[in-house]
C-alpha cells in the first residue's frame, strides 16, 4: 500500500514539473504564436510574422499566408500580377487586326511625375499593331530605375510589340545605357547582346510598307552627315528595299512650330536620302505638341508630287507645350491633348488618325497615297 503512494506521488510531481515547463509555452502559443504583437483571434495570419496585416483582397487572410492575395482566382505562383486582380502590371496585346498592319505610337513619353503616359498607354490598350516611340522615352535621364519604375508600368505594357528609337534624355545616362538595356537586342538589332553606345538604327518590314528607325542622336554614332556611317547605311537599306511604300521616324524633327525646339537641321542627310528614295512619312517628337505638315522636300518647299510628309507626335504623356512660330505648310496643330497617332498602313496608301487621351475631343484623320 506504501509502495502504491509512492508511486502515486512520484506520478504526480513528474505532472507538476511538466505543467509548469509547458505553462509558458501554451500560454504564448495561445496569445500570439508567430510573436508579431496581434493576438492569435485578431491575427489574420496567426502561424506567420506580419505586423502589419495587410489583406489586398479582403478576405480575412493576410497577404503573406494567401495562396491568392489577389483575389482574382489565379494562385500567386501563376499570376502575372499577383498584386493586381485586373493584371493591369501586363496586357497581352489586342489580337492582330483582320486587313493592313496598323502602326501606333508617340514619344516623349514617361516620367514618374507625370500620369499623361498612364492615358496614353490605356488607349494602346485598345489598338491592335506595332507600337513604335519616338525617343524620349523615359525621364528625366533615361536611366534603368526609370525604365523600370515610370516606363514599365505605362507603356511597358505593350513591349513585347515596341519597336523603339532613342532620344536626347536617354543619351543622358553614359551611352543611353538604361534604353539599350531596357529594349534589348530590338533597339539595335544588328548589334545582338549591344547594350551601351550602340547604333539605335535598323529596318523591318510591314506588310507592304518598308519601316526605318533612326537614331537622330547621330553625333553618338558616327555623325550625321550625307557621307557618315547612318546616313550611309540608310542609303544602301534603301536601295535593297526599293518598297512602293517608306517610313521612317527618329526623335528630332527637321520641322516643327514647337516653341522649345523648332527646326532642327541634323537629320536633313537622312531626309535628302529617303526622299532620293521616294519615300512617304517621317515621324518625330522632341517638341511636346502634336502637328502635322503638307509633303515638302528638305528645303521646306512643298512638293505634293514626291515630298515627305511630317508628323510631330511629342504627345505620349510628359508634358505639353505651347506652339512658337508657325512653319511653313504645316497643316494641323494641337498642344493641349495628349495622345497617340495611329497609321493604317496599305499597300499602295496610308490612313492616319491622331487618337486623344480619354475625356479630350482634338482629333485630326486623313489619307495618303504613296509615291
């Protein structure tokens, strides 16, 4: 019977020493489990360390344990926006149109203090084609944190279809570093793996048409005169695409009404050989406003027969400028409407029409035939 207590007591002491080294334990485990100061019955992620408890979605479970903080019945691991229930981070581009290529665009685009490129990246949103950029592509300097931070999320969209050009606010980082490594071997595609001090000038077809981007930043690729390297390559691209239809486009314009810029002489070579070769349209920005000119030659001699016509489209969301003194045959002009100029491109003629940010009513449409 002694023997019995004994083992009785013995039982009940090694209970006690246990309740007593597990007490402090139950008790933290009871109040808040993963120690970030929220008590488990308040905790939205009790097992996991999240001070702050967000919950994008709502739904009771904190972001940090929510296999779908979203909400948007994709799981984090699948989504391409695992922080955006309408995937606004990525728009997979509208399906191609049914007849001609359509070619749509704008420069002077990007910066984080500015929404204009969030208004013009929403109307690509709904226009199927090849994006091209005028230069100017993100502020204020070009670098690879504004690509990231103030292109990406605005234009950056519609990237897997962008067929860029470079401007003077990207040569403000070291050899327009921060474009060529954004864009990749598309910015100057016969230099693959460039990505400092390249070229930023190539060719491509569409459709019928023959498409030539300039670096008009030429004094950073071999000058831009009628005997320098780009000027002398645009001859010889020229000459083996003899297309019943051309365009080409670069960031400064050879005329413009603009009062920051204007006129801008250095890429009157690349002009004289593409009018030598017959060609339709340029396309430029640099000056913050939206005009367009009647055919001419380099000289500003209107020449409906053979000349170029010109479109100003430094419209994609900066900033906007008023007009200086008004050039010659320039035909339409807007400064108050942020926008994108969309081109049909068929294969003897061209439709174009300046698409304005929601909520504006400046428009300007018509046709062109090729020479």
């Amino acid at each position: 019977m002694q023997r019995n207590y004994k083992k009785l007591a013995a039982v009940l002491v090694l209970v006690l020493v246990a309740l007593a080294l597990c007490a402090p334990v139950a008790s933290a485990v009871g109040s808040d489990r993963d120690a970030d100061g929220i008590p488990n019955a308040s905790d939205n992620c009790a097992k996991q360390y999240n001070p702050d408890q967000k919950d994008l979605d709502g739904d009771g479970k904190g972001d940090v344990c929510d296999s779908d903080r979203d909400g948007d019945g994709q799981l984090n691991a699948d989504d391409p926006c695992p922080d955006d229930a309408l995937n606004g981070c990525v728009a997979p581009p509208p399906p191609p149109p049914p007849g001609d290529p359509v070619f749509v665009g704008a420069g002077d685009i990007a910066s984080c203090a500015s929404s204009g490129d969030e208004a013009t990246a929403n109307l690509l949103d709904g226009i199927p084609g090849t994006v091209y950029t005028l230069g100017d592509n993100a502020y204020n300097s070009g670098t690879d944190a504004e690509f990231a931070n103030c292109y990406d999320p605005s234009w950056g969209r519609h990237k897997a279809r962008t067929k860029p050009s470079v401007g003077n606010h990207e040569y403000q980082t070291a050899g327009a570093s921060g474009y060529y490594n954004y864009f990749g071997d598309v910015a100057s595609p016969t230099e693959p793996g460039c990505r400092i001090n390249c070229k930023g000038y190539y060719s491509y077809d569409l459709g019928a048409w023959h498409i030539v981007a300039l670096n008009s930043m030429c004094e950073n690729v071999g000058g831009c005169g009628a005997s320098s390297t780009m000027v002398t390559w645009l001859q010889g691209d020229l000459a083996a695409h003899p297309s019943s239809c051309t365009l080409a486009y670069w960031h400064h314009p050879v005329f413009s009404s603009g009062s920051a810029h204007g006129n801008d002489p250095k890429m009157i070579p690349s002009w004289d050989a593409l009018y030598a070769a017959g060609a339709d349209v340029v396309l430029s920005g640099h000056d913050h406003d939206y005009e367009r000119f009647a055919p001419q030659k380099s000289s500003g001699e209107a020449d409906s027969t053979r000349g170029i016509r010109e479109f100003v489209v430094g419209t994609g969301g900066r900033s906007l400028r008023a007009f200086g003194t008004i050039r010659a045959n320039s035909e339409v002009r807007n400064f108050d409407t942020y926008g994108v100029l969309k081109l049909t491109l068929h294969a003897s003629s061209y439709e174009w029409q300046f698409v304005p940010e929601a909520d504006k009513t400046f428009s300007d449409s018509g046709t062109g035939n090729c020479h």
